[in-house]
C-alpha cells in the first residue's frame, strides 16, 4: 500500500484512544504500558478498560479530555496525552489522581479495598526543568524517604525530550518516539529497529491514517487544540490589558492620595511657619504701639526693637 508523507499524529489524544483502546490491540497496550510502568510484560494478564468510546461532538470541543482509563491486573490505571501547556497542571493531575482513587471505594467497603492507583501523563511541552524525560512521583517522609503508601504513582513523560535517533534497545524510548512522529519518513526509521510491537503499532497508525473518519476526528481534535490554545491566549492577553489598567487606575490613586497626603502635610508645614511669622508680626506691632503710648520716639522704638530681637 503506497503511503503519504501525511500521517495522523499519535500524540493526538482521538488517535492514542483509537489505537489503544481496541480489543484487538490490548497486547500492545500491554507492552506500552509494561514498558511506562517498568514491570514485567508477563505480569500483565488482564486489562479492563473503561472509557474506550470516541464520541465526535466531544471530540471537537474546547477544554475537553480525553483519557484512557483501564484496569491493569490489581491496578487502577490512567493514561492521558496532553498537547497544550495548562496553567497549574500538574495541581489538576494532583486532583484527578485523587478523585479516580477516591471514586474506587464503594459504599460500605474499608480502606484496605483500595487500589495502587497510578496517573501517567504524556505530554508535549517541557514540564520540569531537567533533562529527564520520565518523572515518577510517590508520597515520602521528607528526611527518611520512608514512602507513606504504595498506592500512589503519578508519571510524566516529556515528549521535548525525546531524541530522534531510535535505539531498539531502548523499548520505551522506542514507544515515545513514535508517538512523537509526524511524518511517514520516522515511522520508516522506528521500523528499522525491527521490533515487533513497535511495528506492528506502525501498522495500526497507518490504518488510522488511511481510515476517512480517523482523519477527519484528528483534524477535528487539531482544531479544538488550536481553537482552545488561541482563548486561552486571548484570555491571558485581556487579563493581563485589564490587570495593566488596573495597576494604573490603582497607582494614580494611590499616587493621588499620596500627593494629597504630602499636600496637606506641607501645606500644614507652611501654614504653621505663616502662623508663627504672622504671630510675630502682629506680637511687634502690639509692642510698637505700646512704646509709642509711652511717649518713645520712632528711633527709640526702632533701637528697642532691636535690641528685643538681637539679644
């Protein structure tokens, strides 16, 4: 079957969903997640999954998710792809953790029916700022790193960091990568390393890439990615406008009040100093008229004043 340059993207949340959440493909699922997850292919027996449906209308929405929830043997699993940074993503990682694990006790039942439940998170934007591209989180005590419960794992993976080179003896990074492709030419690399799950995935990518409808919920989800990223700018860019004028509308204020403040309290300043001056003033008119009732001459008058203020 001749192929197009053109391939849908797996990092496409639709696309991840479509490939892994069919029957057929669970023994692939299977080795993606032994590989995430760093257990033994074999100790994956059974997988039940949960949400599998690709609903159109969902699909082409703004701010919505979609995920893949399943069962791994005991495990309560969750796989997201995230495309666009989000602001405080990793605090809503933090909350659907907890709700999915809380969500798993039924009326009635004691804390102990728990389940390890374990969030993993593929996303295409730089997350920490180091050059690991898997960040595996647990609860610990502080000084002894003694792990409060084994029941919670949160997983990040950071596509950016991803090389492009593929390495066969890398099974995982072999995975990243080809969820990282975009163009025939890297699933033609990825083949070359000749293993097995990862060509046949290969396959199921091209299949989707040829299906219409496949297309067509990918362009779809493409466009709500876009359309989501572009209100999200917008709304930063108007808060950020409202803030600015804000800030100026505040600082004129606060600017006001304090001129007002310095206003009043020099004008206070200078009217003590005018009250003092007038006071003298009309303190040596009094005094000159007193020495004129007592008959004293004007150079009289002017050499007491003198000496009264020149002691």
């Amino acid at each position: 079957m001749a192929q197009s340059n053109r391939i849908v993207k797996l990092k496409l949340d639709v696309i991840f969903k479509a490939m892994f959440g069919r029957k057929e493909n669970e023994h692939l699922l299977a080795d993606f997640l032994s590989r995430l997850l760093e257990i033994p292919r074999s100790s994956i027996k059974r997988i039940i999954m949960d949400n599998v449906e690709l609903i159109p209308d969902h699909i082409a929405n703004k701010f919505s998710r979609v995920d893949l929830k399943m069962q791994v043997e005991e495990r309560i699993v969750n796989v997201e792809m995230q495309i666009s940074d989000e602001p405080s993503f990793r605090e809503r990682t933090l909350f659907y953790w907890s709700k999915i694990y809380s969500d798993e006790l039924k009326s009635g039942e004691d804390y102990s029916q728990l389940r390890e439940t374990i969030c993993i998170n593929i996303v295409n934007f730089n997350l920490f700022d180091c050059p690991d591209y898997h960040s595996h989180f647990k609860v610990m005590e502080k000084n002894r790193h003694e792990v409060l419960s084994d029941r919670f794992a949160i997983h990040f993976f950071e596509l950016k960091k991803i090389g492009k080179h593929p390495n066969k003896d890398k099974p995982l990074e072999l995975w990243l990568q080809l969820i990282n492709a975009e163009t025939e030419e890297e699933l033609q690399m990825l083949e070359q390393t000749n293993v097995q799950e990862i060509s046949q995935a290969i396959l199921v990518l091209r299949e989707l890439s040829a299906d219409e409808k496949m297309r067509y919920m990918a362009e779809m989800r493409e466009k709500a990615l876009h359309d989501e990223a572009t209100a999200i700018h917008a709304a930063l860019e108007k808060g950020m406008a409202q803030g600015l004028e804000q800030g100026i509308a505040r600082g004129m204020k606060k600017g006001l009040e304090k001129g007002l403040a310095q206003g009043m309290a020099q004008g206070l300043k200078q009217g003590i100093a005018q009250g003092l001056e007038q006071g003298k003033a009309e303190e040596r008119q009094r005094m000159i008229e007193n020495l004129r009732k007592f008959g004293l001459s004007e150079e009289q008058i002017q050499a007491a004043l003198h000496a009264q203020e020149n002691p």
